[in-house]
C-alpha cells in the first residue's frame, strides 16, 4: 500500500503562483512514476504533468511553460510550482503514483484561480 498526503491548494489571482506538494509513505520502493491530474468543474480528469524515476518528464500541453514537476527521493515528495496562473486552471488537483501494479491517489487539493 502507498499513501499519498497532498498540500499546498488554495485561492489566488489570476497571474499568481502555488506550489502543490504530495508526500508518499508506505511501500515507497514500489513507485515509479508520480504525478499530477486535475478535474475542472464539469470536465473530465486529465493529466497535468507526470515525472519518471528518472527524471523524464511530460507536461500536458496547457500548462508548458507555467508549471514545473519535480521529485526529491529522499523526502519521497513530488512537487508542483504552478505560475502564471489563469481561472481555467482551477481544479481539484490530485496526485498520482504508479507502481507499476497499481496506481495510488491523493485526496485532492482544491486550486481557485480568480480572474
């Protein structure tokens, strides 16, 4: 089992920046890939970025240039900086571990993106 414990959502202006946490525990050696979706009211779960073991990274398109992923094994953490912010980024963000078996979700971190 992993457990994922997310952080960091909240209310900002448009052009503001957050940065999202998510702290895994549990059977750690088992993770692979981490990452991040979001689901916007009315919208369908996509995939915002995601980061490999070894550092391969993939972002969905609307946040290129805004967002960076990042991971410190050691704390067995994956990050989020989301800048620039626009209101069609508010969602529930939820993070993500893939085992390779299976894949683990946070509880979700609501983002608010005021105009």
């Amino acid at each position: 089992q992993v457990q994922l414990v997310e952080s960091g959502g909240g209310l900002v202006q448009a052009g503001g920046s957050l940065r999202l946490s998510c702290a895994a525990s549990g059977r750690i050696a088992s993770i692979g890939t981490m990452g991040w979706y979001r689901q916007g009211p009315g919208k369908q779960r996509e995939l915002v970025a995601r980061i490999t073991t070894g550092g391969s990274i993939t972002y969905a398109d609307p946040v290129k240039g805004r967002f960076a992923i990042s991971r410190d094994g050691a704390k067995n953490t994956v990050y989020l900086q989301m800048n620039s912010l626009k209101p069609e980024d508010t969602a529930v963000y939820y993070c993500f571990a893939d085992t390779g078996g299976r894949v683990y979700w946070g509880q979700g971190t609501q983002v608010t993106v005021s105009s």
